[in-house]
C-alpha cells in the first residue's frame, strides 16, 4: 500500500484497485456462479425502505457457500482468501493475520433492481467491530469489506455507493440522504470494472443503487476482521465434510476463529 493510497483511503475510506483479478479469473468465478444458479435466489425483503429514488422493480439476488462448494469449483474463491494482490492492503489496515468474518457473497442485480438504503457512518457505528482510527502512524479498520466486481459498474449504471469521508462523521447522516432522495451530489456511485476491487471500511456510509444497466450486476463482498476480532458469529460453521480440512495453511490462518495471535 502506497502513501499516496494510505493518505486517499484514510481521506476517503475506500479504495478502487484496478485490475486485481485477470480476465481468465472473471470468466472462471462467473462460470462457477453459472454452475450453481440453481441456488441464487432474491433475498428475502426489500432494502429500499421507504425511498421512492431507491425503489425497483425486483430484489437483489444473493448466493453464498462458495467456499464449500465441490472441487473444482470452490478453489477460485478460496484462493481469494489470500489473494496476493490484495493481501498487503488488509495486512496495512486490519493487521497482519486478518481472518474472514463472513462470506464470499454474491449480489447480483437485474437491470431495475432496486437499491439498498445507505448504512455506516462514523458516529452511527458505536461497536468497536466497525471501528476506524488512526494511531502510531497506523490504520486501524474494524470489519472492512473486499468488493470484487465480476461485471462492470459504469457510470450510471448503479451499484455500490459511498459518501467519501463519512467513515469519519461526527453527526448523523440525514435520513433523505441515507435514502438517496437528498444531498446526491455528495453520493459517489463507485464506477469499476470487472476483475477491480473495492476496499471499504464498513464504518463508511455506503449502500446500493438502483441498476439501470442491461447486463447483470455481479460483485463479490469478502469480509475481514482483525485476527482477534469479529463482526459475525465467531467461528465459521463447518459442515460435513470439512471443506477447511482442504484448505492450503495460509487458507487455513484466515478461517481462523477470533483470537490474539502471536
Ligand atoms: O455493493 C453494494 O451494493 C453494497 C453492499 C452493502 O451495502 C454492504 O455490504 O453492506
């Protein structure tokens, strides 16, 4: 991580890396979504609240498990655990010896999906999980989320979005302003493309716009925590057979349940 990316994502509270994942690895993670999209299905109630600027004609679709999913088609995502390329940053902001808090998870979007309510902010996220400081010349993130775009986000388009800086706020953000319908000049709809990267403190105020393109929104969300840390339930829940057993030991560190590693 670079000065000039510490300093940008100290200001601002997330980063865009472009080009984290090769073609080859877009196609072999949308393949594998592909290959399971029998299980994709709309979640379960709206996100837009009461906003008529975030209301849509359907739901976000979701799917998880891709860690357990049968070989070969969970490798791909366990590689990301530990992706080489992304792995400096969460070692610079959550520590060395981060662990996953939940997911992979996917949100897909049909074009007039509706979008979701903006969430986070400074002083909304009271828990230490969700905590943002600066101390000893050194980022601390609590829970901080890597948003793999497997389809392009362009302008207008909808999709993520984030309110620059609000990791920091000191006051509450305005209800017409969390529902999209207020103050959109200061809304900043996250435009990428497809193998980029999204690295956000989930303390940012950040949520969804509703998706106007024709092809299918697909991003990825990995959620970290500090090794000693969670957000989530603890420990992962581990069917049979232990999809874990199969793990690489770098893999393996990641899935850790919290505590203080030395
Ligand atoms: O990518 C998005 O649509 C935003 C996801 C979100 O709101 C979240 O992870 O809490």
């Amino acid at each position: 991580m670079t000065d000039d990316e510490k300093y940008l994502f100290d200001l601002t509270g997330y980063l865009v890396l472009e080009n984290v994942l090769t073609a080859d690895e877009v196609v072999t993670l949308n393949e594998g979504i592909d290959h399971h999209g029998d299980e994709i299905e709309p979640i379960d109630r709206s996100l837009a609240g009461d906003s008529k600027a975030l209301a849509g004609t359907s739901r976000r679709l979701g799917l998880g498990g891709m860690l357990a999913w049968e070989q070969p088609w969970c490798e791909p995502w366990r590689e990301l655990l530990i992706d080489p390329r992304v792995k400096p940053y969460l070692n610079e902001i959550l520590g060395e010896n981060y662990r996953l808090d939940h997911g992979p998870g996917l949100i897909a979007m049909d074009k007039g999906c509706e979008g979701g309510t903006l969430h986070g902010g400074g002083v909304e996220r009271k828990s230490f999980s969700e905590a943002y400081f600066f101390k000893a010349g050194r980022i601390y993130t609590g829970l901080t989320v890597v948003e793999y775009l497997l389809a392009d986000e362009g302008p207008g388009d909808g999709g993520v979005a984030v309110i620059p800086g609000s990791h920091k706020a000191n006051l509450y953000c305005p209800m017409s302003m969390k529902n999209w319908e207020q103050h959109q000049n200061h809304v900043v709809e996250v435009n990428a493309k497809a193998g980029d990267a999204v690295i956000f403190t989930e303390t940012l105020t950040h949520g969804t716009l509703p998706w106007t393109a024709d092809h299918q929104r697909r991003a990825v969300l990995y959620k970290f925590s500090p090794g000693f840390q969670s957000y989530g339930s603890g420990a992962h829940e581990v069917s049979y057979p232990d999809y874990i057993e199969e793990m690489s030991e770098e893999q393996r560190v990641v899935m850790e349940a919290p505590h203080i590693r030395r």
